[in-house]
C-alpha cells in the first residue's frame, strides 16, 4: 500500500472520532512515520503529557505528537480491509493515551 493511501487511511481514522472528543485534544499532532527506530514492531507511540496530567504549569510546550507507524501496521495485515481496521484500531488507542487512558483500561476496553 502506498504510503499516500496509509496517510489517507489514517486521516479517515481521525474524521471518525467522535466531535466532542476531537474537539478536546489539545496541543497534539498525528504523524505517520515509517517505523520505530528502537522497536519496528511497534504499531504506533503517544509521546506527550495526557491531558490528565497537565497542571497549570502546562504552557508553551511543543505539541504532543501521536506516531503511526506504517510498515509495522502493513507487516501484519494480509488485506487492504485488515490495514483499515488496524489503522482505526491503533489511531483510536493513540488518542486514548493523550486522554490518560493507559494500555491496561485499553485492553479491557478491546482496544489494545
């Protein structure tokens, strides 16, 4: 898959998160990168402070930033159908990060 339709793919897993959600990030950007440089396995990386834990201190910080990371999505999907569902899968447990939501809540939650 090439890596426009991936992004395009990824932006579709954006427009589907509720109004009221997209609304409430805040300071965080989405990226697709090719892979982890320290774990190619990895799906994708929430790197910022959640929204839960920011303080009133919080300001003037580089935004937060959601990594999506594309050949290690596509190396475990056998169709184009599975590589949608993967990448809604792991868009939606990257946002949930920047909510405060940790991997154990995902995982209850099937979203891990």
């Amino acid at each position: 898959m090439s890596r426009e339709r991936f992004e395009e793919l990824v932006a579709e897993a954006l427009d589907e998160i509720p109004r009221e959600l997209a609304r409430a990030m805040d300071n965080v950007v989405v990226l697709v990168e090719d892979s982890d440089p320290h774990d190619p396995t990895l799906l994708g990386l929430y790197h910022g402070v959640a929204l839960t834990e920011r303080t009133s201190q919080y300001g003037g910080e580089l935004p937060d930033r959601i990594f999506i990371y594309r050949s290690a999505i596509l190396d475990i999907c056998e169709t184009d159908e599975d590589v949608v569902e993967e990448v809604a899968i792991t868009v939606v447990h990257e946002i949930a990060h920047h909510f405060g939501i940790d991997d154990a809540r995902l995982h209850d939650l099937g979203w891990g």
